[in-house]
C-alpha cells in the first residue's frame, strides 16, 4: 500500500475514531450539563425552602416586637418578610412540579405559610385596634405555633427529598464522570495509536488541547474546581473544554450558594439572638418601671417614697451608683434624701444655681470632666463621668436624679432615664401635695400645730390606748395672758406674731409623740401621753418660765413681756372621756385665770365633779 493509501486509511480511520470518541464525549457532557442543571434547580428549590421558613420567622418576630411595644418599626421585619414569601412560595411551587412528593409538600406550605400570615395579620390587626390583650389572647390560641410547627416539618420533609436528589444528582455526575474519564482515558489511546501513523500531520493541531484536557481532569479528579480547563481552539475539544468550564462554573456556583445560604443563616440566627436579648431586656425594664410607678403613688411619706426609688434604681440602672436629691419648699436648696452604689463625687446639699442641669432646666451630661463644663456641686477628682437629670412635672422642679460613672461614660436607654425622672417627678409632686392636704386638713394655717380636729382624734385615740395599757394621758391648756391688750395696742399681726412665737416655743419644749394643737384664738392644748398629772404640771411650768424669756417684737417694736396661764388634767382621773377631759383642763386653766393668771392649775376628780 502506497504511503498515500496508508495516510489515507490511516486519516480515515483516526476520523471516525476521533468522530466517535467526540460524540462518546458530546454525549456524557450532555449528560453532566442535564444532571448539573437538576441540581442546580434542587439546590435553589432547597434555598427557596430555607427562605421561606426564615422569612415566617422574621414575620413572626416583627409581630411579637410589636405587640410587645405597640411601635409601628417593629413591622418592618414582618412587612419585608410578607413581600419575600409569595414569590419564594411561587418558585417553590414551580420547581417542585415535576417531583410529585415535592409538589404536594409545596403546595401545603403556601396554604400552611398563607394561614401562618393570616394569623400574623389578625394578632397584629387586634393589637392595633383592640390593644395587647386581644392580640394575647389571639396568640395564646397556639394556633400560630402549630402553623409555623407545620411549616417546619413540611420544610424539614421538602430539605430532605431535595437532599436526596442532590445525592442521586452527584452520583450520577460521578457516575457520568467516570465514563467521560473511560472515554478520554481510550481517546488518548486511540489519538496516541493514531498520532504514531499521522505525527506530522496532526500532533501540532491535536497535542495541546488534549494536554489541558488531561491537566484539567487531573485537577477535577483532584476535587479542584477553582481553575478552568484552559480552551485553545473553536473546534471539538475547545467545546469540550468550554462545556467543562461551564460545569465548573456550575459547581463553584453551587459550592458558593450553598456557603452563602450557611452563612445568611447563621446571620439570622444571630441577629434573631440579639433581637431576642433585647427583647427580654426591654420587657424586664418596662416591669421594673411599671412596678416602681405603682409602687411610688402609694408611698406613706417621703420616706417611704425614697425607700421604693432607692429599691428600683440599682435594678433599672446596674452598676450606675446614683442619688435622688429633692428641693426645699422656699427652692433654694437641695439636699440629698437617698442614694444607690455609693455615689462619691456630689455634695448632700447644695444650691439649684450650683447644677447646670438646673439652670438649663434639662440633662447635663458629662462623659470627660477635663473636657466639659462640671458642675459646682460635683468634685471633679472623684468622678469619670455623670449625669444631672432634673425632676419636673407639672412646670414644677421637684428635685434631681445624680447618675455617675467611675470607670467609664454612665450608660442607659435615653427613653427609660425619660420615663424613670417623669415617673419619679409625677410621683413626688402628688406625694408632696397629698402631704399639704392632709396638714392643710390637719394642722392650723398660722401657727402650723395640729388644729382641733386632729386634737380630737388623737385625744380619743390616746385615751382608749390609755384604757388598754393602763397609763395616764395629761393635757395642759394655755391661755396668752391679755392677748386683746396685745391685738388693741399693737394690731393684729403683732398677734399673729405671738401666736407664731407661742408655737415655736411649744414644739421645743414637748417630746417626740406629744401633740401640740391650737384649741382656738389664743388657747393651746398638749396631748401628753404616758404622763402623770404631776410631770405635766412641771412642763407646763417650764413653758411659763420659758415664754418670760422671749423678747418679742414686731417691725421694730418691742412687745413688752409675755405670760400665760395654765391648766393641767390627766385621763382617767379627771374625766372618763375626752370630752370630760376637755372640760377638766378648761376648769384648771379658768382657776389658773381667777388665781392672778401666769401660773399653772391642776384638775382634780373631786372639784370637777363639783363643778359638774
């Protein structure tokens, strides 16, 4: 055979080798690109899936945000997640119709995730018509929980059949991977047989590309899919080479999608995390400031008041040390009435000029002294940073909430500092001004003793205690010696002064829990419980003597000496009811009257009787 015949054959025969080998590969390529695709299309049916069960729950968590806070930002989760759903659901729905098991799962999770959305819907309608308790009680149903329940296990069902055909899928790449390496493997050979008949004439054109193919499938054997099979040519093995490429775009698609879908996940659970802690951190505040404002109306006292603020404040505001201060009823002073975490840096009084929060009438914040305005009342060295919160309510200045921080800025919610100085300022004003009611009820408007309705009160109060324990009560009535002379030559205010005088001197004089009251005009009674006729009598005498001491005097002008007279009475021996008593002490001080006055009288049960 000539060499032309035997180049002939031979170019013959590596054609249809070559021929066959191309549609050998042409065909497991296509195969690969047909399972690639599958897969591909089940993994984005699987990210679908995940999608939609996470925006249920970005759903679900906008609305228990805002039915916890009634805000309407608290939606915005549940909106964006709402809009997300329906198209997630459609391609969902369109991916799956060719997998029956897949179809029927998808189509109950749009009727599953439509109810859920419409249970979302209801809650959040009542919250914003009816208010929390309606929504609660909507959400109290479980209802939501057994939906979104259903929804996970239906997302559970669709995550495992579509796992189970990503698997079939890469088995059957592997499978299709190992013919197409059968293929090229005997390619090589059948080139290599050939390339010994027709070097010259085709290992120029042939060598190279099969080259790459041989380096790129050692590499893809070697699970790297980072670089391409390099393409030399439009020819066959160019095409093989691109359909390589593309399955390795492919692959690295899917390899990025699914780190992708890991990572959006693990960032939704930790933002989810987050929102959670914020959440119970915000529910704990609000009970801690729900409870303080229920619990500071109902303070007894002022006392009372700053014990409740003095229990609440290290909860609302951990590790802030703090001081409540309050100001005086002429406004000229504030002094400190309870403190929490050891404040050091602010002074127990001072004056409301001395506070810059004060002065401004709103919150002085510093967080560098050495580089802000510090207050006068505040030692400089002692602190790191601190706050002045000014209590005000009604257009009224109460007091001062002291925040301070030693080691660092003083940190709090803006809105809870707001809601805890309203709360403590709205609290402290009704306080005080329950407080003047009940002494404006209680106590006499010039001298500010006790008046004769309370007088009356403690008396029977007192007396039936006396009953029970078998002590003694003694009163002693005083009566300002010529108070006419006075009011006729001096006027009325001059009076007023001794009348004024006459009290101070009274609340010197009497023990902690005796009761001095103004019976009416110039007379004055003390309520002395435990006290026997005799140590009564000698009180009154120390009055006496004192009230010869005071130089009195009115614009100027002196007032002359002051007396008064006397009349002492102890329950049960000179009367058995208060009334009686009234009556004894009366009778005394009326003795004391007829005797020359500026003296004391005692009552006796003999003469009271006589009177009687």
């Amino acid at each position: 055979m000539s060499i032309a015949s035997r180049l002939w054959v031979s170019a013959v025969s590596a054609l249809v080798l070559l021929g066959a080998l191309a549609i050998a590969i042409l065909w497991v390529v296509h195969a690969m690109d047909v399972a690639a695709t599958a897969r591909r299309d089940a993994r984005q049916a699987l990210l679908d899936t995940e999608l939609v069960l996470s925006a249920l729950s970005d759903a679900e968590t906008g609305q228990r945000g805002y039915l916890l806070t009634g805000l309407d930002r608290y939606l915005e989760p549940y909106q964006a997640a709402t809009a997300s759903i329906t198209d997630r659901l459609a391609a969902l729905t369109a991916a799956g119709q060719s997998i029956p098991q897949i179809r029927a799962r998808a189509a109950e999770l749009d009727r599953v995730a439509n109810a859920k959305l419409a249970e979302l819907r209801e809650a959040i309608a009542a919250r914003h018509d009816q208010g929390f308790e309606a929504a609660e009680e909507i959400v109290a149903t479980d209802r939501g929980k057994q939906l979104m329940d259903r929804a996970r296990a239906l997302v559970g069902e669709i995550e495992g059949i579509q796992t189970l055909i990503i698997d079939q899928r890469d088995a059957e790449l592997e499978r299709l991977h190992g013919i197409l390496q059968a293929v090229l493997i005997f390619g090589t050979l059948v080139a290599a047989v050939s390339a010994l008949v027709t070097r010259r004439l085709v290992v120029g054109s042939i060598q190279r590309p099969l080259d790459a193919l041989g380096a790129g499938m050692a590499r893809i054997a070697a699970g790297d899919l980072d670089r391409d099979i390099e393409v030399t040519g439009k020819d066959e093995l160019g095409a093989l080479a691109r359909s390589f490429n593309a399955m390795l775009a492919d692959l690295r698609a899917a390899r990025l999608s699914r780190h992708q879908a890991r990572d959006e996940l693990d960032q939704s659970n930790a933002a989810l995390q987050a929102r959670t802690r914020d959440l119970e951190r915000r529910t704990l505040t609000i009970n801690l400031l729900g409870r303080l404002a229920n619990r500071l109306p109902a303070s007894a006292n002022e006392q009372e008041f700053v014990e409740v603020v003095q229990s609440y404040a290290p909860q609302l505001l951990p590790g802030t040390p703090g001081a409540l201060y309050t100001i005086t009823e002429s406004h000229n002073l504030l002094q400190r009435v309870g403190t929490w975490g050891d404040p050091a840096a602010s002074s127990s009084e001072f004056t409301p000029s001395q506070c810059w929060g004060l002065r401004r009438g709103q919150p002085h914040c510093v967080e560098d002294p050495s580089h802000d305005i510090v207050c006068s009342h505040v030692q400089r060295d002692h602190v790191t940073a601190y706050r002045c919160l000014p209590l005000v309510a009604q257009g009224e200045t109460v007091g001062l909430l002291y925040l301070e921080g030693r080691d660092g800025p003083v940190i709090a919610d803006e809105a809870d500092l707001g809601v805890l100085t309203e709360t403590i300022a709205f609290s402290l004003v009704n306080q005080r001004l329950r407080e003047r009611l009940r002494n404006q009820s209680i106590r006499d408007p010039l001298t500010s003793l006790f008046n004769r309705r309370y007088l009356e009160e403690s008396l029977e109060l007192e007396c039936s205690r006396a009953d029970r324990t078998g002590s003694a009560v003694s009163l002693i009535m005083a009566d300002i010696d010529h108070f006419k002379h006075f009011n006729d030559t001096f006027g009325h205010e001059a009076g007023d002064a001794v009348l004024k005088a006459m009290a101070e001197l009274l609340k010197r004089l009497v023990r902690q829990g005796d009761v001095a009251c103004r019976f009416g005009g110039e007379e004055f009674i003390l309520v002395l419980p435990g006290t026997s006729t005799a140590e009564a009598a000698a009180l009154a005498d120390r009055i006496r003597l004192a009230l010869h001491g005071l130089e009195l005097s009115h614009h100027g002008q002196a007032l002359g000496n002051v007396t008064s007279s006397f009349g002492v009475a102890s329950y049960p021996a000179a009367g058995l009811t208060p009334d009686e008593l009234i009556e004894a002490v009366d009778h005394a001080l009326y003795a004391a009257k007829t005797a020359g006055r500026d003296c004391v009288k005692q009552a006796e049960a003999p003469v009271l009787r006589a009177a009687q």
